[in-house]
C-alpha cells in the first residue's frame, strides 16, 4: 500500500509539473487565470496519460506509478528539466507569497468570511467524502460502473452488462479512475470531482477580475458561486456535471481576459489562449455532448467582446496578431501546441468514433429526433430537439425557479439547486450589473443564449437542470461587481448586506452539510463500519438490502453472476476494493431453470443475483418458481440464487 | 429623484431581504429539519419542547405546498 501511494504521489507531481513547464506558453497575464489554465492542464494531461494507460491495458498501479518515476528520474537526469525541476520547486514560493499578497488586499470581515467557508468546505469535504460511498442513482448505474470495471480489468474498454449507458463519453469517468487506481479501493473516489470545483471557482474569479472587478469582489463572486447547492452537491456526486460546467467558466474567463482588456496587458498570448480554449471545448465534449448546446453562447461572447473593444482595428488585427505569435514561436512551442490540439481532438472525438465503429451511431444509446423526425435510433433515450421540447423545458424552469416545490438535494428533484445567496441577492445585484456594466451585459447575453440553446434538448425531467449549473456563475459574478459598488455606502448599510451574505452562506452551508437528504442515522450507521468495508451497497438510501446478500454469500474470488435491468445498481456488486469478477447473465422471458442455470455455468459462476426495482419482474419471477420447484437453483439469500451444490 | 433611490442603498437591500423572505418559503424549514434532525439524534432529551413548534410548522408547509400546487 506504501508502494502504491508512492506511485499515486509520482503520478501526480510528474503531471503537475508538466502543467507547470508548458504554462509558459499559455500565460494570460492574470495570476488566477493562470491557475485556472495551470490546473486544467493537469486535468487534460492527467485524463490523457490514463485513457493511453487504460487502452492499452496498463490501467494499473505499478505501470502508471513506474512509468511516472522513470520520466520524473529522466527529467532529474538531463540539465534543462533538471534546472526547470527546480523552478518548480521554488515557483511554490513566490506562489505562497502571491496569495499572502491577495490575503492582504481583503478587508478584515472578508478575511473571516473566507475564512470560514474554507475551513468549513474543507471539514466537510473530507468528512462527506471519507465517511459516505457513492449513492448517486446513475453513478451507480453506469458512470463508476465504467471506472470500478475499468480500475478492475486494468483496461479501459466495453464490457459485457446491462445498461447501454456505458457507451456515454467519458472523459470524466476516465480523469476518476485516478481516484481509484493506485488504492484499488473507492474510499476517495468522490474527490473526484473536487479539481471542477477548483477551475470553477478559480475560472468565476478570473471572469470578476477580467470585467474589472477588484480582488474583494472577485473573492465574493467565487464563495458564492462555489456556495451554490446546485454546483457543491454534485461535485462529491461522481458525476460529470461539474467538469463541463467549470470548463465552460473557463472558457468564457478566458474570452473576457483576452478580448475584453487592454491588449498590451498581455501581449503575446492570444495564440496560447485560443489552444487552451480549443482544447478544453473538446475535453468536456468528451465529457457530455451538451457542451455542443453551451458553444453557441460562448461564440456569442467571443464576437460580443472582440467587437467592444476592436472597433477601430477590427477582429483581423487578432488574426494578424495570432500568425506573427506563431511565427515567434520556437519549435519546442508549436511542438506543444499541436500535441495539444491532437490529444485534445483524441479526448473530444475517441468516444464517438468508438461508437460509431461498434454500434453504428457516434451517440449510442442516445438516439436523435428533430421536430418529430427520427435521425438517430436510440436504444434507450432520445433528445428530441422541437420547438415543443423548447417551450416545455422553459415552462418547467419557471416553475422549477425559486426552488418552491422541493427541498435542493442532489439529483436537483423540481429544483433549480441554487441555493440562498443566489436567490436572495444575486438576482438582485445581476439586475443592478445588467443595467451598470455593458460588460457584463456580454457576458450575460452569452451565458442566456447557452441556457436557451440547451433549452432546445433538454430531456423531459424533473432532474434536467444538473445541466445548467454554470448559470448561477453569472448571478455570482454579478454580485461580486455589487459588493464593489457598495463601496460608497454608509457603513449600516454596508453592515447590513454582510450581515445577509453571512446568513445566506450559513444557510447554504446547513443544507450542505446532509446533503439535504441523508438521515442523521444513516451516516451514524456508516461510520460503524470500517472505512475500507463501506461498500456502496451497505448504504441503503436508493440501493435495496439484497445487495448486502453478496457481501454476506459471495466469496470475492469467484465470478458473481448478475440480471439488472437497463437503470439498475451495477457498481455495489464491484465491492469498495473493486474485487469481485462479474458476469452479466441476461434471462429472457421464455427461458427455463435449466436454461438459466446452463448460462451461469458458461460464465463460470453457480451465482445469480437479482434485485426489486432493477431486475425486471419477469426474471425474478422465474427465478422465484425454479427456486421453490427445488429445481437446479435454491434462494441462498434474499436475491441471490445458487446452483444446488449437487447439479454443479 | 430617480437618481437618488438609485443610489439609495436601502432600494437595493430592501429587495436583497425581501428576495432572502420569498426564497425562505419552505427552504428555511427544510434547513431547520436538518439542524433538529441532528439534535434530535444526539441530544433527544433536550428537545421535547421543541416537537408542538415543528408540528405547526410541517403543517404549515404542507398546507403552503398545497397552496402552491393549486
């Protein structure tokens, strides 16, 4: 296990330090865009270096953490690494006295305000993370059934199971086996999504600072917006809402950092910018296809900021200064650039080729309606893009708006997620900004055209607006240029829109602390239990008690036969240690006990497990008659079927 | 005049409360749920007076839920 940590610790500052070096190339000027940029491409290196790994079947500890020693040995070995190893080493400095810098730049309630919701984020990050597994409904139908079967086989590939889902891209499922891998366990594995809560709070300062906001503004701007139940709750949800959001914020920081100021500020970095940009479009179309609907409206405000502030010039002088920047560009340069580029189009378009050589159709499942007309056959869901669905989906924000007619828990049931601070004085200062800040009135016709474009096909749930957790962003931002304005205020005054902040924080932070969901008991009852013995299927919030059959019947050494349904639970039959070699037995409707059990016998397992809710009735009502025939199968536990020893 | 409610910082925090008002509509409770779910687990004894209020309360939201259903 030491050994195996080693490596995670190799694995993680060989990427780090990569990020670090090709930085030089993508400066904007701005110190949070910078690490914004920075850890992104940690994020892009890291989720490279593991989709490689996985393809070709090396997904493991040794391979990745050897391999990253031996690169971090031969950067030691010759000179220009070495000496650039060292400026890595002491960047750490001057990056401490830089954010000493800013600590000083706030004022003294801010300090406390932020300091606060640091120390309480963390607490309960660690907490929340550390004591609950995964329990999230489609995490634990197909997004960690990928990454446990992944983490498993030491291979990223397809395999044989129920749902269809696990052809989704997946960028974000790869970038969480990282989480996993190096432990073989799933005891940290939602952390996984705490790198999208960084670049979408780093991303949301850096569009502040960008529209001219000053540090105070910007810190306010980033703790509301990393405060939004919406944004917190999925990020520990081990889903890949929070990447694309937090990618969309960056992209849109980096449009206003690079067209909407002045251009000597930064000088010589437009090119760098425009890669990065590309690059992280592609990454989060790995991640989720809507990141498609979002581009229109970041589209919208690249030519809404190049036409603002190159009137005169015109949008060819960005063109003209982006060719002589890679005219000045070394080889070393546009070496880098276009290996980004083409790791950026493998990331962005692996998942569709795939599908599209296996299954006929870049978007399986999914299949394609246009205003009624099938273009795509789908084997589970359809996007159906119509005016009708358009019409519909705005219907149910308005009447999702103002989170009346549900509590705000994870999967956003009937609500829009976004929380106190949002509702309470975001939509208020965004009114003042829209009407005082023509910048942000960009920004803000940007982030509505991504939000209608969405509209168009969003599907037709309850749950539809885990989609949309970058809007709240911009009522964020808003109220950061707010707070700035309120500068000229009286003091009560001023005393009395803190004092609300504070509440409004304070209650986004009760709601958090729960999830607004999971009973008192239940996280009592799993922190009785060891920390590496808290499998997903011990936590029975949404996963029935028969899975606890497995844990209790099944040795994990033996290949563990299953029949779920297209939405059921495969991921707690993996156990936390992701151990148990599984088979998918499918039942059709006319089988017989002899059947079934000739099946169990050719996936090598005497096991066959069902569930109520994700087996189909049928199946367990077959099951149910052979087992009280006493033919061939006997009930071992509830849902768990056995060959008799004596048919073996 | 109309300058001056704009720059009036009561304007701006009297919507600021008055939106934090319509917004506590029920999520204040289920907020408060939380901290007396908490409470009620680690220290039940202490609690008993506070069961008639929540009761009310539940009702109240309920009934407001209904309200906005119709």
């Amino acid at each position: 296990m030491v050994l195996n940590l080693l490596f995670w610790i190799a694995h993680f500052f060989l990427f780090l330090f990569l990020a670090y070096i090709s930085l030089g190339y993508f400066r904007s000027g701005r110190a949070s865009l910078d690490l914004a940029i920075m850890l992104f491409l940690w994020i892009f290196y890291t989720t490279c270096s593991l989709m490689l790994f996985g393809l070709l079947g090396w997904l493991t500890a040794p391979a990745l953490g050897i391999t990253a020693l031996l690169v971090l040995l031969l950067f030691v070995v010759f000179e220009p690494f070495r000496n650039k190893l060292f400026q890595f080493l002491s960047a750490w400095t001057s990056f401490a006295s830089e954010l000493r810098q800013w600590w000083c730049t706030l004022p003294r309630w801010l300090k406390w305000l932020a300091g606060t919701a640091a120390v309480f984020g963390l607490v309960r990050f660690a907490f929340l993370i550390w004591t609950l597994p995964p329990f999230i409904w489609d995490s634990l139908t197909y997004h960690l059934t990928n990454v446990g079967q992944w983490i498993h086989d030491g291979r990223i590939g397809i395999f044989p199971t129920s749902t269809a889902r696990i052809f989704s891209p997946a960028n974000y499922e790869v970038l969480a086996t990282w989480f996993g891998v190096f432990i073989h366990h799933d005891i940290v594995i939602e952390a996984s999504g705490l790198p999208a809560y960084l670049l979408g709070g780093l991303s949301v300062y850096a569009i502040t600072r960008g529209l001219d906001g000053r540090q105070q503004a910007a810190t306010i701007a980033t703790i509301t917006y990393l405060s939004v139940p919406a944004f917190l709750f999925a990020v520990t949800n081990t889903k890949n809402d929070p990447y694309v959001a937090a990618v969309y914020l960056l992209c849109s920081a980096i449009l206003v950092n690079s067209f909407l100021r002045d251009r000597d500020v930064h000088r010589g970095t437009l090119l760098g910018q425009m890669v990065i940009f590309i690059s992280a479009v592609l990454f989060a179309v790995g991640t989720k296809t809507y990141m498609v609907h979002l581009f229109p409206g970041l589209v919208l405000v690249g030519i809404g900021v190049v036409l603002k502030n190159h009137k005169e010039s015109n949008a060819n002088s960005l063109i003209r200064q982006m060719r002589s920047e890679l005219d000045a560009l070394g080889k070393r340069g546009k070496g880098l650039f276009a290996l980004l580029l083409c790791m950026a189009i493998f990331l962005g378009g692996y998942w569709y080729v795939r599908n599209l050589v296996q299954t006929g159709s870049p978007f399986f499942p999914y299949g394609v309606r246009i205003e009624g007309e099938t273009v795509l056959e789908s084997e589970g869901n359809t996007i159906d893009l119509s005016p009708e669905n358009f019409l519909y989906n705005l219907q149910a924000f308005a009447s999702k708006f103002g989170d009346k007619q549900y509590r705000i828990v994870p999967d956003l049931s009937n609500t829009t997620g976004w929380g106190w601070i949002i509702y309470g004085m975001g939509l208020v200062a965004a009114g003042w900004a829209l009407i005082q800040k023509k910048e942000f009135r960009l920004l803000f016709t940007g982030f509505l055209a991504s939000f209608l474009v969405i509209a168009i096909s969003l599907p037709r749930s309850p749950w539809n607006l885990r989609y949309v957790i970058w809007l709240p962003a911009i009522f964020a931002i808003g109220l950061g240029l707010f707070f700035e304005y309120t500068h000229q205020w009286p003091v009560s005054g001023r005393k009395v829109l803190v004092g609300l902040f504070w509440f409004c924080l304070g209650m986004n932070g009760i709601m958090s602390l729960t999830y607004n969901l999971i009973p008192i008991d239940q996280i009592g009852s799993m922190l009785a239990l060891p920390a590496l013995e808290r499998d997903a299927g011990k936590f029975h919030l949404q996963v029935p008690v028969e899975y606890e059959s497995v844990y209790q019947y099944v040795p994990n050494d033996v290949v563990l036969g299953y029949n779920l349904h297209e939405n059921g639970f495969v991921y707690p039959l993996l156990r936390a240690d992701l151990s148990q070699d599984l088979a998918y037995i499918p039942v059709r409707e006319n089988e017989t006990c002899p059947q079934i059990a000739d099946e169990l016998r050719s996936k090598d397992t005497r096991y066959l497990f069902v569930a109520p809710v994700h087996t189909e009735d049928y199946v367990i009502g077959i099951l149910e008659k052979c087992a009280s025939s006493g033919e061939i199968l006997r009930e071992r536990a509830p849902g768990l079927f056995v060959i008799k020893s004596n048919d073996q | 005049m109309i300058n001056k409610l704009w720059n009036s910082p009561w304007l701006w925090l009297s919507l600021m409360l008055l939106a934090t008002l319509w917004y506590a509509w029920p999520q204040l409770f289920y907020s408060l749920f939380i901290v007396y779910d908490a409470l009620e687990t680690y220290f039940p004894a202490g609690l008993e007076w506070v069961q008639p209020l929540l009761h009310i309360i539940e009702n109240l939201r309920a009934g407001s839920l209904w309200w906005i259903k119709q």
